[in-house]
C-alpha cells in the first residue's frame, strides 16, 4: 500500500478527490433522491448524518482496512459533486476489498460512472496493489449490474432471497474481478 495521503486522480471528465464541506448540499441532494437510494442500505440522510461522513472521511486514507473510502467525483469545469465511488479493504485481508458506486440521477446515463470506477479499480489494483475486488448488488438493480458487466466483473454468485431490505426479501448478485484480469483487460 501506499505510504503516501491520498490527493486525487484525474480522468477525462472527473477529478476523484476527498468528501469536503463544499459537497454537502449535492451530497445530500442525491443521498436523499428515491431513485438514487432505491437499492442502497440507507432510505435517508440528514444534514447531521451527512456532515458525519464528510468529517469521517478527512481521517481516513484509501487501502486502510475495516473502513469505506469515499472517492467523490467532482465535474471538471463546474467543480460539482457528480457522485462517488466507495472502496472499503477488508479488515481480514488487506488484499481485497469491495467497490460501490453512487450518482446522482442527473448525472447518470453518461458514462461518469464507468470513469469514476475505472479509474478506482486502477488505483485499487495499480497504487493499493490489490488481488481482488469484489461489488454486490440487488439482482432488481438493473443500471448497477449493467455497469458492473461494462467494468468487466465477472458474475460469481447469485443469493435468492438472502438479505430482508427495505420490508421484502432481496436478492443479490456477487461480481469479482482480479488483479491480473484488469491488468489483462488494460493490455498490461
Ligand atoms: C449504478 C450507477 C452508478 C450506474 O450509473 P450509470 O450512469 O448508469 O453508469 P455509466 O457511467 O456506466 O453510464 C452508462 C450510460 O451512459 C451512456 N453514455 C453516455 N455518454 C457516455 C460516454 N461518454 N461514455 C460512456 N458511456 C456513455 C451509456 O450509453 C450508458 O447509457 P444507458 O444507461 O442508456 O445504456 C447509477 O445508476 C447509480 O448511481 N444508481 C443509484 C445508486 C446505486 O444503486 N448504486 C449501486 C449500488 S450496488
């Protein structure tokens, strides 16, 4: 791992940097959007809540195991929260870790998304050094399995019925991908 603080990585498009306190109005604007948390663990953020996890994050550095990095996606140009990708390493190997991806709904259908996560599994498999990385999603939550197909993750499990979510019986999908197949897929 890195010994380094974390700064920010530039795509094309985005500038992935640290939650800040500028971010909070669009932050809690797409937390709070329906659509946006149709398939996440939370039905609502309050500005408290969501002050909590920009503070939170100023302490924590990408790769520490046990805890959520939010890589925030500012527009480049506007310097506007687009939306976020988590990574979060295990506590109980530091080899691997699970991605998740969160955008606002104005700014979905663009291909911000795939940016924002390519760039995170770069930084995940190149900088952090990482075996594997792994995302789960509701099996219902057709745009996150899209992306995940498009990141080249490879559908390793599927759960029926396995999580009681928001009053219903979900189910999930699992998705994977390891070091030297995003290093295959990059040509590398
Ligand atoms: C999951 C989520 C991040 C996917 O976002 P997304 O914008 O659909 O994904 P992408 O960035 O890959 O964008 C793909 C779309 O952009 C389009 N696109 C437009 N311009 C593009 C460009 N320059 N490059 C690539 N794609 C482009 C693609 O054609 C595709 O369109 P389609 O959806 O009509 O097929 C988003 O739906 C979301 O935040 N959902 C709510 C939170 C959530 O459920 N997260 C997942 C939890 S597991």
């Amino acid at each position: 791992m890195s010994g380094r603080a974390f700064t920010k990585i530039e795509t094309g498009r985005l500038v992935l940097r640290r939650l800040c306190d500028g971010d909070l109005g669009a932050f809690m604007a797409y937390l709070n959007d329906p659509l946006v948390a149709r398939y996440q663990s939370w039905e609502s953020y309050t500005e408290a809540q969501a002050r909590e996890v920009i503070e939170r994050q100023r302490g924590v550095e990408p790769g520490r195991p046990g805890e959520w990095f939010t890589f925030a996606a500012e527009l480049k140009g506007t310097g506007e929260l687009a939306g976020h990708v988590a990574l979060s390493v295990k506590a109980d190997d530091p080899r691997q870790a699970e991605i998740g991806f969160t955008f606002a709904r104005g700014r979905q259908g663009r291909g911000l998304a795939r940016e924002a996560a390519e760039a995170v599994l770069e930084y995940a498999f190149g900088v952090l050094g990482l075996h594997r990385v792994v995302a789960i999603t509701d099996c219902e939550n057709e745009r996150s399995v899209a992306l995940l197909e498009r990141l080249g993750m490879r559908r390793e499990g599927h759960f029926v019925e396995n999580i009681w979510f928001k009053g219903a019986w979900g189910s999930e999908y699992l998705y994977a991908l390891l070091r030297r197949e995003w290093l295959s897929r990059r040509g590398v």
